[in-house]
C-alpha cells in the first residue's frame, strides 16, 4: 500500500467514514481529512493484501499521519487577548473561549494579565483565589506553576492576577518576554492571556510577545476606532524595536509614529516608501513583517447582520492601512443572559449554553480557532454545546450577596484600600494616576 512509491506519489486506498465508503484516496487527501477531524485512527481503511478492512491505526504508512497530527496539536500556542477598548468582553471571552478549548481535553491555562484592575477569577465565580501573581512576584511562590489554580472545568486552570499596581506596574521588554516565555513552559496547550485596557506598552507588549494575538471590539464606531489605534500602535512598537539599533529608519518611523493621536494620516506604504529611500533591506524587512502578521478579530455584542460585516470593514482598512491581514474570525451577539451571568458569577457559556452568546461563541471556537469547517465544524459546533452542558449542570454557585466583599485578591493596597467591598473591576485602578502623583 502506501510503503509503495510511484515517484513523487504513493499508491491510493479506500476509507470507511461513518459507513460511507470514499476513495481511493491518496496519502495527502488522508492527510487533509485527518487535520480536518474528519478521519481519525479508528477509521476503517481497506488493506489489499488481506482484502479486509482494518483500523487505520494497524496500518504502518499511515501512523505517522496521525503522530503528525498529534504533535501539532499538542504545540504550545499562548493567545493574547485585547483590543484598546475598555468593556468590550475582553475577560468574559478569554474564560469562555478557555472552556471551549477545554471541551477539546486540551489542556487549557487563562491568566489574568490586566495588571491595572484583575477580575478573571470573579467571571469565573472564584472570589477568593488561593494564590495570585502577588504570589509570584513577591518570591512566596517560586513557579507560575505553584500559583496555577484549578478550576470547577475539567482541563481548565486559572492564574489569577493581583489587584491594584504590581510591584511590576511598568515591566522592561525583557521582562514581559520572559514572563511570557515562562508561561510557555506551563503544561498546557493552549494559554490564553486577558489583557487590561488601553494601548500602553503594558497591554502591547504581551500582545506582542504571545504567539497570536486576539482582537476583541464591539461593533461601535468609537471601539473599531480604539481598536484599529491598538493595532496601529502594536506594529509600530514592533518596528520601533526591530529597528532600535538603526538611527535612520527609527527617525522615521518616529515621525509617523508620532501623528496627532486618533487620526491615522498615513499608510504603511507612504512609510515602507520613505525607509525604502534610506535603506533597502529595513523596507523590505518591513514589507515581510506585515504580510506575515495576522492578528485574529472577534466583534462581541453584536445586534445585527449589518454590524456582523463591521468586522469585514475592520479587516478592509487593515489591509488598505496597515498592510496586515486581519483574520476576523467570528462575533458573538448581544445577549441579555450574558449581563445577567456576569452578575451571577458565572462564565456565560456554563450559565446558558442555549443562550445566542454561547451558540456564537462554540461556532467561534470550532470554526474559527480550530478551522473546522462545513458539515465538520457544524458536528463540532453541537459536540462543544453538549459538552458545555454537562459541564454546566455541576457548576458551583458563587453564592454572593449584594454586601458581600468581593475584592478578595490580595493587593499592593491590602489593608489600606477603601474599596475593598468594592465590585469588578478593581476601581483602584482608576486611582493610579492620584497614587503616582503622590508618591
Ligand atoms: N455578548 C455580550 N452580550 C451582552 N453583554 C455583554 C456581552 N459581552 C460582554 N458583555 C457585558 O460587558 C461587560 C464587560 O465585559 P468584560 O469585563 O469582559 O470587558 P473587558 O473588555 O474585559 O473590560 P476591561 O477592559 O475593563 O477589562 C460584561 O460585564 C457584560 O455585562
Ligand atoms: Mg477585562
């Protein structure tokens, strides 16, 4: 069978797929409906020699196919998640997106990096985390492993942040690469990051740094513009760096870097144009970098199918702007039980998983993370909400009163915090610029 070459192709075989016989088919064909989750190694193949049909797995020429597959699969992918626009769901996504993935019995780790104001734990119903990046920051836990928590989902942990500022409130570069490069060593599949608000270097830099970055924006006009400014903003601080050592090209990126804020007065091109005069490579580093820098998008609260193609805007002016291919990989609508889950304490997905919200967000997973499509992605889509509602059934209650105190991290302000009955997000961190001035 396949251990027969006939120059650069080998030889074809028939494949049983729910008692539908295909074929013949040829090793890339199997290939491709293997990473499609179409055929997987208890499938039926049809071996010549004993003219039976066997389990895919017993067949020599194909198990590399399918460790193949495994390895990629089990590859270490750390996502951040953010976007400029404060409110947008950011945090809400980032835990419902990681049960999603979890489904999947991938190992899955969400980290709160919002430095300024940490509430992933609270959208997780978890109010008092037993250890937080306080923690780890302050040496009385030396891994992120030992401040990993569990959480009520199979396959799903939580690394918690600290409320108010780090001691870290203004981490170098280096710094926010080594942290990331550490969360890389975590054992898990997929990590996903919730960044804080805003466009600082704080949030860039993690987005940046992760292996893909997640756009979240609502169809409003003021969050498309924030978060197309958010994008703007990371690529330049990406060349800002690549080119740190080059004083020519940095003048001038410098120059468009600096534009009167929120108005985008210049293309990539007029930039790639003018370093291109200078110098010929750093034009063309730069012309590689873009084509090669696809952040994903997500629109959340969407009201209608005309605000659905928002996001195809988005991904026009990205490219005709910035010269990046936006992958805009799906939305989740707006949704009264969302609200009501978040004040319940409860991720939205495991609060209703009939909801809108959750079907959106199961298509988004299926479809646009896992890239499983047609009748695939649609059988994939069902197995994800069926799964989220057996995990739904035995979700704790978080069982909070309305005077509860619920800002339970340990922070920089313990003790000497005044809001600390205060909610979600951690108000404290509106008070930073007051803080900063006094001290
Ligand atoms: N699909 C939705 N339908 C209805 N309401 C939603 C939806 N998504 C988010 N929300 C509402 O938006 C609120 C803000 O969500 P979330 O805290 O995740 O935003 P964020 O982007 O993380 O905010 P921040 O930038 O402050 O960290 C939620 O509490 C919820 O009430
Ligand atoms: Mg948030």
């Amino acid at each position: 069978m396949f251990a027969k070459y006939e120059g650069a192709t080998m030889s074809e075989v028939f494949v049983k797929i729910n008692n539908r016989q295909l074929g013949p088919l040829n090793r890339r064909e199997i290939k491709n409906l293997v990473v499609n989750g179409e055929f997987s190694q208890d499938d039926l193949v049809y071996h010549e020699d004993s003219q039976e049909w066997v389990e895919a797995k017993q067949i020599d020429e194909l198990r590399t196919i399918f460790i193949q597959d495994e390895q990629q699969e089990r590859r270490k992918t750390v996502y951040a998640v953010g976007g400029g626009k404060g409110g947008v769901g950011k945090t809400i996504l980032t835990a419902s997106l990681g049960i999603g993935l979890a489904t999947y019995d991938h190992e899955v780790v969400i980290v709160d990096a919002d430095l300024g104001g940490a509430n992933l734990h609270t959208s997780m119903g978890i109010l008092e985390p037993e250890y937080t990046f306080y923690h780890f920051y302050t040496l009385q836990r030396e891994n992120l492993d030992d401040i990993c928590l569990e959480t009520p989902v199979s396959n799903l942990k939580l690394i918690s942040g600290a409320c108010g500022t780090l001691g870290l409130a203004n981490p170098r570069y280096s710094q926010k690469v080594r942290f990331i490069n550490q969360l890389r060593q975590l054992n898990a599949d997929y990590i996903l990051l919730d960044l804080g608000a805003g466009s600082s270097y704080n949030v860039i830099d993690f987005f940046l740094a992760a292996d893909e970055g997640v756009l979240v924006t609502t169809p409003e006009p003021t969050a498309i513009q924030e978060t197309f400014n958010f994008l703007k903003v990371a690529i330049m601080r990406r060349l800002v760096r690549e080119f740190r050592k080059n004083v020519a090209v940095l003048s001038i990126i410098d120059q468009y870097m600096y534009s009167e804020p929120g108005r985008m007065q210049f293309t990539m091109d007029d930039l790639i144009k003018d370093v291109k005069e200078i110098d010929d490579e750093a034009a063309y580093y730069i012309e590689n970098f873009l084509g090669k820098y696809h952040p994903r998008l997500i629109l959340n609260m969407v009201h209608s199918s005309k605000e659905i193609r928002e996001g195809d805007s988005f991904r026009t002016a990205a490219h005709d702007i910035l010269n990046v291919d936006v992958d805009y990989i799906g939305f989740v609508e707006y949704d009264e039980s969302v609200r009501k889950s978040v004040k319940e304490l409860k991720p939205f997905v495991l609060d209703n998983p009939r909801s809108k919200a959750a079907k959106s967000l199961a298509r988004l997973i299926t479809v646009g993370i896992l890239q499983k499509s047609g009748w695939v992605g649609y059988k994939e889509k069902r197995r994800v909400l069926q799964h989220l509602k057996a995990e739904s059934v035995d979700y704790p209650e978080a069982n909070v009163r309305e005077s509860d105190t619920i800002c339970s991290v340990n922070c920089f302000y313990w003790g000497d915090c005044d809001y600390q009955e205060g909610g979600y997000p951690c108000p404290i961190r509106n008070l930073d610029p007051i803080f900063k001035r006094n001290g």
